[in-house]
C-alpha cells in the first residue's frame, strides 16, 4: 500500500501550516532556542506500530508538556546500525527505524494557551489534535484580531523545540 495514500498529518505539514498561516510572525518557529528541552518520555505501542513522546520543556519560566504521536512507526527487535535505541517509560529498550518528518502521520498536544487559543480547534478535523477533544475557544472581545485568522492547524514552538530535540538525536529523519 503507498504510504501518502494514508498520510493525513506529518510535522512538515505542520510546520508548513503556521508559515502560511503566520506569515509575518517573529515567534513559534522563530524563537524555539529560548524553549529547553529538561526530559522526554517515550511510550512504545508496538503493537499499534505508534510512539507517543512527551516532552517536559521550560520556556520564560513555564514548564509545559508538549506530545507527539508518531503513527505508522517502524519497529525492529534488534539494535542495528540503522535504527534508533530507546528507552521507554517502562524502563525497557526498544528499536525504532528513523521516523520520517515528510511522511509519518502525527497527532499533537500541548498545555499552552499558544497551542490552545490558535490550533487546538483547527488541528481536530483531521484527526491531528490527541484528545480529548478541546473546548472551542470563544472569543470574548473584539478589541484583538483573532488568533488564528486564517484557521490554519498548526503547532506551538513547545511541539516544535519537542521535534527538534528528536532530530537531534536522530529519531526523527
């Protein structure tokens, strides 16, 4: 079966959402390196081939969770030379092959109101959203544009700077 017949929601797709999205920004993509990256958990579903990783990040004081859930994840028994060794919260090892960033389907969370206010509601249509699913946000003034004018799904720099530390250690390819 062809993978992109399947694809619903990758990071690239993501990120590519908040630059149309966000054309004029100086924030989320702009200023992950002010976002620390101080723990990462990863809970291994081989048997639903998914990986949910759970980051625990600091930004200007706040700490945040943001999560990722890789789909379709490639799962091998053994260490290779061409895979990648973790540990998951349960304390045990486990192989992974590289998740490809342009073709793995994800879903996304994250407890700052950044992601809340302006993605939460746009990531649910497509499934991108991990539930439960998020209370619509209403507007209760109209002294500020909206947050999402465009209403484009998208991610928060806490899921970004998340997804940057696994291409660092190489999870993600």
């Amino acid at each position: 079966m062809d993978k992109e017949l399947l694809l619903e929601t990758s990071l690239n797709d993501m990120e590519q959402s908040i630059v149309i999205g966000f054309p004029d920004t100086k924030k989320r993509q702009h200023i992950i390196n002010t976002v620390n990256v101080s723990g990462v958990k990863y809970l291994p579903m081989i048997g639903m081939k998914t990986l949910r990783v759970a980051g625990t990040v600091t930004s200007n004081g706040s700490t945040y969770t943001p999560t990722i859930l890789f789909l379709r994840v490639n799962y091998d028994n053994a260490s290779t030379d061409t895979n990648v060794d973790l540990k998951g919260s349960n304390g045990k090892d486990f192989f992974i092959q590289p998740i490809e960033k342009e073709l793995t389907d994800i879903r996304v969370r994250c407890n700052c109101l950044d992601y809340y206010y302006r993605f939460a509601t746009f990531n649910q249509p497509d499934g991108s959203h991990i539930p439960p699913k998020a209370k619509p946000y209403v507007r209760t003034t109209d002294t500020y544009p909206p947050a999402n004018p465009k209403k484009v799904p998208g991610v928060c720099k806490h899921i970004l700077k998340l997804a940057d530390y696994l291409e660092k250690t190489e999870v993600l390819a």
